[in-house]
C-alpha cells in the first residue's frame, strides 16, 4: 500500500530538489584562473628553468602541488638586502615568465 503525502511532505521535497539542482549548478560553475599575457604559472614550468616574477630572477628547483622551491639569483626590489637572495618556497599560481 502507498503511503500518501501530506502536503508539508511534498513542500519539503521540492525545496529538496531545488537544493541540489542549485548545488550541481555551482559545482560545474567554477571559477576558472588563468595568468596574464606572455607569462605562466609556476607549478606549469619545468625544473631547472630560469624564470623572472615581477621583481625576482630564479631557477626553479622542485615544484609540488602546495609549493614550489626556487634558488633566487637576483631582486631588483632591495638590491642591498641579501635576504631575498637563495632558496625560497613560493607559491605555485606564481605568474611568472619564463627566460631560459
């Protein structure tokens, strides 16, 4: 025998619905990044390349899914300060370009 619905039921699954209509909507609407013109994310760069950001020149020495490890060779920001200089973690969505 079925059991017949109240109408407080029926209410209740059709706002049901419409939350995981809405919830499948937002997980195939994702935001998509994408680098600037002429330059390229870090993480998509092969080790041992030479690549420039916007104030740094390094060499990228390993790259994982959280971090990337570069040996900076020069900083045009603070010339006289050596801490920027040597090995660094930055961040995979780094936009950099790539010199060599």
């Amino acid at each position: 025998m079925r059991r017949r619905l109240s109408k407080q039921d029926k209410e209740y699954n059709k706002r049901l619905r419409e939350n995981k209509k809405l919830a499948k909507k937002a997980l195939k609407d994702t935001f998509k990044i994408k680098p600037a013109p002429g330059l390229k994310f870090l993480y998509k760069v092969s080790a041992g390349q030479l690549v420039k950001s916007s104030s740094c020149k390094a060499i990228l020495l390993e790259s994982t899914d959280t971090s990337c490890i570069v040996y900076v060779t020069s900083c045009e920001k603070n010339k006289e300060d050596s801490y920027y200089l040597g090995r660094h973690r930055w961040a995979p969505l780094t936009e950099v370009e790539v010199l060599g």
